[in-house]
C-alpha cells in the first residue's frame, strides 16, 4: 500500500461548480441507462428483407459520413445475419480509406510514474497493490528515456501517462511535457550527429480541473484523453472505490467538456472493454460522440477501446462476467467505425500481433508500436526490464519493434504517418471536422505523410524496410500529382529538401 496519501489534496480534488456545471437541472446526463438497456433488447436483427433494407439504409448514412444515432447504433450492434456484419465491415474499411485513406498514425506511450491514490480494481497500478514497485521519474530520466524514444526508435508522438497522485500533479505534468518537448536526443547511427525530438505530446491523465486543463494547454497538449472505463453506472461504482476521486462518474464523464472550456479542443474518448455488456459501451461512446458534436461543435479526435489485459495480482481481468470475445471485438470495431465516422480509432500493443493485423482494415488510423510501459523502461533507468508486470500496469500482447510494425503496414499497403503539423497549425477542433466529413483532410495529411515517412525511413529504418517503404512513396507520389495539383510542386520541393537531410518541414 502507498503510504504517501494526501487527504487535503484527495478532498480538495473536485469543485462543486465545475462537477455539477454541465448535469442537467435535474442532476440527469446524457448516458441514460435504462434507455441504452431497452434499445438494446428492443429485437434481434436477421437477414429478413426489411431488416436488410433499414441495415443498407444505416450504413449509407455512415459511408456519408454522417454521425448514426444511438436508435441505428443499437440497430446495428443486433445485427444477427453474418452476410450483413460482412457488409458492415467493408463499409468500415471504406470509411476509413475516404477519411484517412491509407495512413496509420503511430505513436509510443510513455508512463512517468506508478503511483496513484485511486483503486481501480482492474489496474496493476491501482493504490492496494502492493506487488507493484512505485516510483516517478524524474526530469533527467524524462530525457533519458526521451532519447531513446525519439533518437533510436524514431518517434515523433507521444502519449504520457500519469497516475492520479499529489507528486504528479498538474505541476509536474508541465514540468515533464517540457523537458519532452525541449529534449534534442542524437540520432543513433546518423553520420553528421543530427537530432531528433518529440513533436506531439498527448496526455492521458486523470480528470482535472478547468484551470488545470489550461495549463496543459499552455504547455502544448496534443491530444488529451480520459477513457470513461465503463458508461454503466452501476458498474462504474463497483469497480471505482466511491472513497477515491476516481470513483466520482460525473467528474470523469465530463472531463472532456472542462477540457474543451479550457482551450483544449482536441479530446480523446474511450471505454475500458471487459467491465460491462460491450454493446452498452459502444452505446455509450456513441453518445459521448453526439454530446461533444450537439454541445461544442467538436466531436473526439479520437476514440480507444482497449480490453482487460493481465495485470500483476490482479485477479478482476481473469474473473470479470464480461470478457470480450476477439469475435465481439471485431463486432465492437466495426460498430464504433460506422456510428462516429470521422473519429480517428486508437488499437494498441494491449492486443497480439495477429489479432492486430486482422483488425487493422477496420477503421484503426493510431496505433502504437515498440512499446514498452514499465517506468523508465525504454532506457532501462531505476533498473527496469523489459515487460517487467511488477512495474507496469498491465501486460502488452504486442511487443514488436516500430520497424518491424512499420514493415508490416507497408506490406498492407499503409503507410505509417509520423505527421504532426495538424495541432502545430490549428487543424484542430471545429476546423477540422468539416475537412474530415470531406475528405479533404485525408490529402493533405498525405503530403506530411509521405515528408515523415521519409524523415524517419531515413534516419530509422532498416535495410529492409527502407527499401518497402520507398515502393510505397513511389506509389504515393504519383497519386498526389493526381489528387492534389496545385500543391504538387511545393510537396516536391519539401520532399526533395527531405530526402537531402532537412528536417521538420511540413504542410
Ligand atoms: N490513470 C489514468 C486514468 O485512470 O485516467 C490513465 C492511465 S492508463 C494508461 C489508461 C487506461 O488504461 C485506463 O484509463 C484504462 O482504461 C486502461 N487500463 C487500466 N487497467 C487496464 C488493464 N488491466 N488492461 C487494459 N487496460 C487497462
Ligand atoms: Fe490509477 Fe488509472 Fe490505474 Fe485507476 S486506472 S488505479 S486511476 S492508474
């Protein structure tokens, strides 16, 4: 047990006005559960000639790009007929290629410390445990493991993980999303000592107060995500001691509206699947999704569904009544893909390799690679080992390299995009969501595509993988002479100014 507890700092955690700001008058949300439960069971979908036609009616409004609501939502999440979930899944594969096209965005998460006040019961890091050695990083060992990250591995995104706890405060959060973002780590292997940096920080922390959301946002937040766990009330509080500030549902479920107060308009949802009926949590961020558009113009940016994994002594992800199948997984995917098209949808290194490559086609546009979550792990400081469950959280079913995640993609026809330049330039919040419903943000994201790839094909890769992913830009290359004209010369002229060692350019 952590003995280091802060009862002022655990007390004085939620304010009142900002807790109860956005309920409605009668202290209601917008996850009403007894309706989710009826729309649910309202009847089964089969492969009947009328269900047929309102399926295909669904779907087209998706392959529009258009939000479905909750009622075609839980239309969809019944369907029966096998044949119908076959054409749902190309419509998801589709989707994603008009929005996305064939970028996969990657990213490695980072955790800075093992300590939390909070007891979630499915966390290996939660504050009980005591086979879980705690710590936190300090500034110097930030950058060490930054030099790793950004001046071996190659990479340009980041998401940082802080346990809830008085050392890792919002102070603290500024302090190390600095240190990350000032870190200039040498690039191994390259002959003219060139650097590297992190360009993107996302956050995903603990709820937080508005003005505390500000100062992320001075401190250049990227994304800021909080997965809900689970929207089911009743769950939420048997698995989220009431005696923590996580057990508090309200504080949690509307971190993203105080986020979007704060200046930060670009959110990432998720729900933890494994605590409660998966339909129910795709209901739920389906309606999370309506919420942010209905209210603020912005809906997420991004959307994760991670799944129980193992976590050290940790018995509830063995024994929880609602594991989830691969094949409901797949379902769940798919479901989330064709409600809230736009979104961009987060699988990551929680899942195995072979799952991950038979799910990549439905929708997935982030996804992280040579992960490694054990406190100072990528830099082995403090005496961390490799997938070590006694310092981390939970245990990874992915531990492949980037390179060999980056190879794999190319094989399938993705290119893996290090781009970073939407939050650098403002193509965020509202002003991105029409570019997404258009397309139009799909191509000139490719532009930085193809300049990052490039960056990091060169500085990075492997022999092998360099020469698969050159085939790729060649491909890409002609496309965009096609799709984008009018930018075509300016995109040589940055591109060839890559390929001869200059850095950072971007649309
Ligand atoms: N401490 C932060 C919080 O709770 O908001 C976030 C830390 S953690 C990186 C992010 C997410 O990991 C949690 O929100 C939860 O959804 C997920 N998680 C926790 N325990 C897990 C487990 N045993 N298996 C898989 N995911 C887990
Ligand atoms: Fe703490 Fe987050 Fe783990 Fe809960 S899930 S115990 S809040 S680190």
């Amino acid at each position: 047990m952590q003995n280091d507890n802060n009862g002022l700092w655990l007390t004085d955690r939620i304010p009142p006005d900002q807790l109860n700001k956005y309920l409605g008058a009668d202290g209601g949300d917008f996850i009403p559960d007894a309706l989710i439960e009826r729309q649910l069971q309202d009847r089964n979908i089969t492969g009947g000639a009328a269900d047929k036609i309102r399926v295909r009616e669904i779907i087209s409004k998706s392959l529009a790009i258009e939000t479905l609501t909750p009622e075609e939502t839980a239309i969809l999440l019944n369907v029966c007929d096998t044949a119908l979930w076959d054409e749902m899944e190309s419509a998801a594969n589709t989707i994603k290629k008009n929005v996305y096209d064939n970028r996969i965005v990657t990213f490695a998460p980072l955790y800075l410390s093992t300590l939390c006040i909070n007891n979630c019961v499915y966390c290996g890091l939660r504050s009980c445990n005591d086979s879980v050695s705690r710590g936190i990083l300090t500034l110097d060992e930030v950058r060490d493991e930054i030099d790793v990250l950004a001046g071996q591995i190659g990479h340009k995104r980041l998401v940082v993980v802080y346990g809830e706890h008085p050392k890792s405060g919002i102070d603290y959060m500024v302090s190390t999303m600095k240190a990350i973002y000032d870190t200039k780590a040498v690039i191994k292997n390259h002959p003219g000592g060139a650097t590297a940096s992190i360009r993107r920080v996302n956050v995903n922390a603990a709820p937080m107060t508005v003005e505390e959301l500000a100062a992320l946002n001075g401190a250049g937040i990227g994304t800021y995500q909080v997965f809900q766990e689970t929207y089911h009330k009743k769950t939420y509080k048997s698995v989220h001691p009431p005696s923590t500030p996580k057990g508090n549902y309200h504080w949690r479920l509307y971190s993203m509206h105080r986020a979007i107060e704060a200046g930060i308009d670009d959110v990432g949802i998720g729900a933890l699947f494994g605590l409660y009926d998966w339909k129910f949590e795709v209901m739920g961020l389906v309606r999370h999704a309506i919420e942010l558009e209905t209210r603020f113009g912005i809906g997420p940016h991004t959307i994760s569904f991670p799944r129980l994994e193992p976590a050290e002594n940790t018995p509830f992800v063995n024994e929880s009544r609602h594991i989830v199948s691969d094949g409901d997984f797949r379902k769940a995917i798919t479901v989330i893909r064709l409600s809230v098209p736009y979104a961009g949808m987060i699988l990551t290194a929680r899942e195995n390799a072979e799952l991950r490559r038979s799910l990549i086609n439905l929708g997935i546009t982030q996804t992280d690679a040579s992960s490694n979550i054990g406190l100072g792990a990528y830099n082995r400081a403090k005496g961390a080992k490799f997938q070590e469950s006694t310092r981390q959280q939970f245990v990874l079913g992915d531990t492949r390299s980037l390179d060999d995640v980056v190879k794999e993609l190319a094989l399938m026809g993705c290119i893996t995009s290090f781009c970073t330049a939407g939050y650098r330039c403002g193509r965020t919040g509202e002003c991105i969501m029409d570019s997404l419903r258009t397309g139009a943000e799909g191509k000139f994201c490719k532009l930085n595509a193809v300049i990052t790839f490039r960056e990091w094909l060169d500085d990075f890769a492997s022999p092998e993988t360099k020469a698969l992913g050159e085939k790729i830009i060649i491909k890409e290359i002609e496309e965009l002479k096609v799709k984008v004209p009018k930018a075509f010369d300016t995109f040589m002229d940055y591109y060839s100014r890559t390929a001869s060692g200059e850095r950072d350019l971007y649309f």
